[in-house]
C-alpha cells in the first residue's frame, strides 16, 4: 500500500503522468460529483421538510455549509502543496497550490454571500463583525494575498517560494475559524455537524446535506485537476509530448 | 528524509509554531474585544461599560416579554441562566424573536441597569428539525413539567430543549 502510494505521489510529480493520470480520473469524478449534488440538491430543496423555526431559509445550508467547509480544505490543501513544494522541491506540487488559490476564493466568496443572505431574514442584519464571519473574511484576504504574490513577482521560482510560505503562515487561521464559534461570544452558531458527536440536526436534513458536501469536493478535484492540466500544457508547451498532443487534437477536428 | 530537507522542513514548522504561539498570545490578550456582546452575568457583576454602547446577549426569558400600547416599545428580560437585565427596545423585531430565543441586542446601559437597545439580532442555535418534531419536543416538554395523564407522580425540573447558551 505505503510502495503504491510513494509510486503514485512520484507519478503525480511529472506534469505528463499528471496529465493523462488525471484526464482518466476526472470523467468519473465529474459523474459521481454530479450524481451525488443532483440528488443532495433536490432532496435537500424539494423534499427534506422545512425547519420548524427558521421555515424555507434554512435550505441555503446546502450551499452554504459545503461552501464554507470546502474554502477552508481547500486552503489547507493549498498550504499543504505549498510545503511539499518547499521542502521537497515538487514542481507539480507549486502547480496545484497555485490553481487551488481562485478556487478557494471563490469559495470563500460564496460562503459569505450566502451567509449574508441567510443572515438578513434569520438575524435581522447582513453582516456583523462577530469572530466568526470576520475570520472567515480574513481567510478570503489571505486568498487575494496568495493570488496577488502570484500575479505581482515575475520570477515564478519566487512567486511560488512567497506564496507557499504565505499560505503556510494563513493556516493558522484555520483552526481560528473553527473553533471561533466556541471560544468567543458570536452571533453565528455552533456547529451542526461535528466529527465526534451525533449532528443537532434531523437525518432527513442531514442526509442531503452529506450528498451535496461530498459533491463539493469532487467538484473541487475536477476543477483542481483541469486547472492544473491548463497549467501543464502552458508550461511544457515546448515539450515533444505537448506539442503532438496538440497536433493529434488538432488533426481529430480537421 | 534527506538531511537538507529535514532541516528545511524543521525550519518552516519552527516558524509556523512561533507564529501560531503569537497568535493565540494576540488573541488571548483581545479576548474581551474579540467577544461579540456581554452576557447577563458580566452586566451584572459591573464588566461592561456603563453609558457606552456595547452588545449584550442571552435568551429571552419566557414570559417576560411586555409590549407598549400605542408604539412598538418592548420590554423583556434577557437572561443567562445566572442573571437576568431588561431590555428596552423601540422598532420592529426580527422574526424569530420569540420567548426562549436567543438575541443579541446592540444598545447603552443607564442608570438604572435597564438595557436601552437600538437593534435586536436574533441569534439562530446549531438546532435544524422539522416542525413535527419541535412539536413532538416541544410536547414532552410541557408532559414532563406539568406531567401528562400517564406519570403525573413524577416532576422533574426542566431543561431548556433549544439551548445555545
């Protein structure tokens, strides 16, 4: 398993095998994510029952939650990719960190416009500057701040270099996130679901609720891996393989 | 592990620790900043400003909630479980303010200890179930306080089924 596993992290260091290993993966990622987000979509939509306090509302949950959760994996995974590009020198690995980037933000974008929007009819107001949501809008800066350092240094050695380091130095405000809700006074409620305790939450609300979170994350390794991909032919595109690709693509449309 | 890389990877954990030591320093020094609003029993022991305005939250107690008779003026108590403050409050509520919800409400202390407040947040708990299943709860509740046909012998106190606090 430990060999099989070292094999394919190795693997996924050369931008070929990344390439095709991940062009035959995504399809059945793509299938299974959408299969999964139709039904939590319209399980959670059209048939899970209204909340008894908060009625319809509360349906912004299954956008919302995976949002909110995804935006955060995502940044970890960036963080993560960016120390692995460090310390052992991947160059596939700079590759994801920086795709992953306007993905998380996106995310991050996502997660608070929702909960803005949940906030006006639930709360009484649009934003409050509780330790929650202002850590959450802290997380969306970090995002801008990896994007931007990817954009402003030329020298892509360096702009990767400054970015991983940022994107380590921000995962300290993960676990803020998280457990702001239990360390502060918040406007924003605890968790609902948790790894260690049964979720406050009624199973058919929750079940749709699981579906669409794992769709998330599918959706997210599609996305990931076609970003990278892109980055891959830009990359190499002086490279043999690259460029008969694209001639064999180029000949199949003519 | 190659020793250049050891060295790196230590190098880069030692930072993030000192970082992570800064921040939880940093926050911990800001807690009372960091906390949205002051509960009842901080107002109570005297922790929050007087005359400045301040956010103060808890739950609403049941049956404490008076309404004016010509204006939108409410009065109800906001308690903790320890100590209760009145709240004063001129305007239109959110809609899930209710006796027994939790709210956050954004306003000044006077004299006399009653909380005027400008602006009332509902303050929704970790809890999502469907109506049946309130009602059901919401049912045992009320069967176990003042005991239902079949074990009216035992009274038990109650606890609060929707509790955030």
């Amino acid at each position: 398993m430990w060999t099989r596993l070292k094999r394919l992290y190795h693997k996924m260091g050369s931008p070929k095998w990344f390439y095709e290993i991940t062009s035959q993966w995504s399809p059945w990622i793509l299938l299974v994510g959408s299969a999964l987000m139709l039904t939590g979509i319209v399980w959670g939509l059209a048939f899970a029952p209204a909340d008894y306090l908060q009625g319809n509302s509360f349906r912004i949950i299954y956008i919302h939650v995976p949002a909110s959760l995804l935006s955060q994996s995502a940044y970890l995974f960036m963080a993560v990719a960016g120390l692995v590009g460090l310390v052992w020198k991947m160059k596939m690995s700079f590759v994801v960190a920086k795709v992953i980037a306007p993905i998380g933000a996106s995310l991050a974008i996502m997660s608070l416009l929702t909960g803005a929007i949940w906030g006006k009819p639930t709360w009484g107001t649009w934003w409050v500057w509780d330790a929650r949501l202002t850590s959450m809008l802290i997380l969306l800066f970090l995002y801008f701040g990896v994007i931007a350092i990817y954009n402003a240094i030329e020298n892509d050695e360096m702009a990767n270099k400054a970015a991983a380091i940022l994107s380590i130095v921000g995962s300290i405000n993960i676990p803020v996130i998280k457990y702001s809700v239990e360390w502060w006074n918040t406007l924003h409620q605890p968790a609902t679901i948790t790894l260690t305790k049964k979720p406050t939450m009624a199973p058919e609300m929750f079940i749709p609720l699981i579906l669409t979170i794992l769709a998330f994350y599918c959706w997210f390794a599609v996305w990931v891996f076609a970003r990278t991909r892109n980055e891959i032919l830009f990359k190499e595109r002086k490279t043999n393989w690259v460029k008969k690709l694209l001639n064999n693509d180029k000949g199949a449309q003519l | 592990m190659h020793p250049q890389r050891k060295q790196k990877l230590f190098i880069i954990l030692f930072m993030l620790a000192g970082i992570a030591l800064a921040v939880t320093l940093m926050l911990v020094a800001l807690k009372e900043n960091i906390n949205l609003f002051y509960t009842p029993t901080q107002i109570a022991a005297g922790e929050a400003p007087k005359h400045r305005t301040i956010r103060a939250g808890g739950m609403v107690v049941e049956g404490s909630v008076t309404r004016g008779d010509d204006d939108l003026t409410v009065h109800f108590d906001v308690g903790d479980g320890n100590s209760v403050v009145t709240l004063r409050y001129t305007g239109i509520l959110p809609d899930l303010f209710r006796e027994g919800q939790g709210i956050v409400a954004l306003g000044q202390i006077n004299e006399r200890g009653e909380f005027i407040a400008s602006e009332v947040l509902a303050k929704h708990d970790e809890n999502y179930m469907p109506p049946e299943v309130a009602d059901a709860m919401e049912k045992a509740k009320y069967d176990k306080k003042y005991g239902s046909a079949k074990n009216n012998a035992e009274k038990t106190d109650v606890k609060p089924s929707t509790g955030a606090y």
